[in-house]
C-alpha cells in the first residue's frame, strides 16, 4: 500500500502517519521527491481497510499495490532507482558499459583486457571466477584466484567490477573483492542466495532466469530489497524459445516492459541474449533505442582462443567500433556515452 503525501505536508504531518503505521507493526519505506513524499506501507496491510488516512494532514492519495512485487515495482517510489558507485551512476543519463571476458583465464589477460578498457574510458570490468557451465568437463573458472586477479587489475586501471556469485557460501567472498556481484540465469530463482544478497551492502546486477517471466524477474528482485539491500539492477540476457540459430532470443520488448513495471535500472547483455558475436553491435543498438541503462559485453584480445563464449565475444577492434556506432544514437535519444578513442 502507498500513501502520497502532498507537497504542503510537512515533517510533523508525515511522521504522525508513520508513527502509527509503526505501531501496527508495519514497515515502512519512505521516497522523498521534489514535490511529493510517497509512503510505501510493507507487511500484511488488511488491518488497514478502514484506516482513516484522508483524516490525516498532508495525505493526498492513498494507493493499493496490486502487483506482487512491491519494492521494486514503479508504483512504489516516484523517482527512478539510480546507484551510485565511485565515478559511475547506473540509471543516470550515461549509459553504463560493462564489458570484460566472460572468464578470468590468466594475469595476462585480464590486465590486456583492463588496459584497453581503461584506455577507451569504459569503467566497469566484468569476468566470471565461479563459471556456471552447463558441462561439468568446461573451464570452471580461476575461483578466488579469479577474483584476486580481476581486483588488481582493477585497482591498476581504476576500474570498478562485476562477477558472479554462485552460491551463498561464496557471497562474502565475492563481496570481498568486487564492486557489483552478479546473479546468474541459472540462479535467478535461488531464493536462498537472494536473500543473501538482500543483506550485503553491495549492488547485485540480477540476471532473468532464461525462462523467467518480468513478474518472476521482479519477485526475485523483491527478494533481495526485501532483505534490505534496495541497490538491484536487472538485467535481460535472452530467454529460451523454440529458435535456436540464436543461444537465446534477447527480449527487447522486455527493457521498457520493465521501465513500466518498476524504478530499477535495466542493462542489457547482448553477448549471451544472442550467443553471436556479429549479433552483439546491432542488438546492442536496440538495447539503447528501447530504454536500456547499459550495457554487458563479453570482450576478449583473441576471442578464438578464449576459455568460453568465444563465439560470441568482440575482440578489440569490433568492441571499439561498438563503441564509436553507440554514441550518435545514445545521444540521439538523450543519453550519453563516454569513451576515448585512444
Ligand atoms: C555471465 O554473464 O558470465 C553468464 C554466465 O551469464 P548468464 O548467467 O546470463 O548465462
Ligand atoms: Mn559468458
């Protein structure tokens, strides 16, 4: 439930509202807008059916949330999530570039990959340590050698980082030595690990469940900011159809679906949305035209010799031309993208 105070309510107004919400054992989450306070109401609201809040100063709608989800759907707050991290706000007005091998292989590589990053002006590496793969017998990832890696070259170009997290056990481990901790397709439904993440005082860039529905996706989001942590990007990475030229089909359709359906930030990885590396540019294109706040690439110096996902993987040259063929048509649309072309 939502009560939206109006722009003449003020703090004595908002607070005796508040106090007795408390009372009833409510929790309550506050959004202070330019004109507008929004009080959201969280826990079993029937005992509120004949609340008397219009007798209350300052209230100017009282609103039930009739979705599911409730932190993290659109209703809930009046402004849009926007997560602030050193030099970077994913969901402002720059798009975020997130991009990096889909695994840490060796020192080499990652400070290869970190260098160029730093040198086009991207500011968030990616790179898997604990590697989800389908078969048992594929490169697992480096594990906490990984992340130790992927954190020196970091800090050596000043770049901020992802990496996902597979398991509850690993949580703080990975927080630990990354700046963002990504949830995998494969887990988008380990409500366990959610929870977790609910309490970690670190983004999680959630990732849809290849056959997630946006109501599941947000309900997994819901997990997390349930818990407390309200830092939640989602991320569409391609679904699972009866198409199969493609890994996956990256659903477009779902970037503003999700706009409408909640605040948070949405990043779009057309690498694994279409398991092509000729794909990722003009998918990439379309991510930005449909609302997308950034972007996740898988790049690699020689992606022909890379551990995984080779296929679907920029080298440099094709990541830089990306780059330089994004920017007209981010600005286009009124977002903005930094990046130095050497
Ligand atoms: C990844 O980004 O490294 C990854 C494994 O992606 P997904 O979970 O979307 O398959
Ligand atoms: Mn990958």
């Amino acid at each position: 439930m939502i009560v939206v105070m109006n722009g003449r309510a003020d703090q004595t107004d908002i607070e005796k509202i508040i106090n007795e919400l408390k009372r009833r054992g409510l929790d309550i989450n506050i959004s202070r807008g330019d004109k507008r306070t929004v009080i959201g109401i969280i826990g079993d609201t029937s005992t509120l059916e004949s609340f008397p809040f219009y007798a209350y100063s300052g209230v100017e709608k009282v609103l039930r949330v009739l979705k599911p989800y409730k932190l993290a759907s659109r209703e809930f707050t009046d402004q849009r999530t926007s997560i602030r991290l050193k030099n970077i706000t994913i969901g402002g007005k720059e798009l975020t570039m997130v991009a990096g091998p889909c695994a840490i292989e060796n020192e080499e590589q990652i400070f290869e990959i970190a260098g160029e990053l730093s040198r086009l002006g991207v500011k968030v590496l990616r790179g898997g340590a604990f590697k989800p793969r389908t078969s048992p017998y594929s490169f697992q990832g480096l594990g906490k050698e990984g992340l130790k890696l992927m954190s020196k070259a970091a800090k050596a170009f000043n770049l901020l980082t992802i990496t996902e997290v597979m398991s509850v056990k690993q949580v703080d481990l990975v927080a630990e030595y990354a700046d963002i901790l990504q949830v995998g397709t494969r887990n988008m439904q380990n409500f366990i690990l959610l929870k977790e993440l609910g309490r970690i005082k670190k983004p999680v860039m959630l990732k849809r469940g290849m056959s997630a529905t946006l109501e599941e996706l947000l309900l997994s989001a819901e997990h997390i900011m349930s818990q407390g942590n309200r830092e939640v990007i989602l991320c569409e990475r391609g679904i699972r159809t009866f198409e199969n030229y493609t890994r996956n089909t990256l659903d477009i359709s779902a970037i503003p679906a999700l706009k409408e359906l909640s605040h948070l930030p949405v990043i779009v990885d057309p690498s694994h949305g279409t398991g092509r590396w000729r794909l990722v540019n003009p998918m990439s294109k379309s991510a930005i035209v449909a609302g997308a706040d950034g972007l996740i690439i898988e790049v690699h110096p020689h992606p022909k010799s890379s551990l995984s996902d080779g296929a679907q993987t920029l080298n440099f040259d094709t990541f830089l031309q990306l780059l330089k063929e994004i920017k007209p048509i981010a600005n286009a649309i009124g977002r903005e993208i930094n990046f130095t072309d050497k």
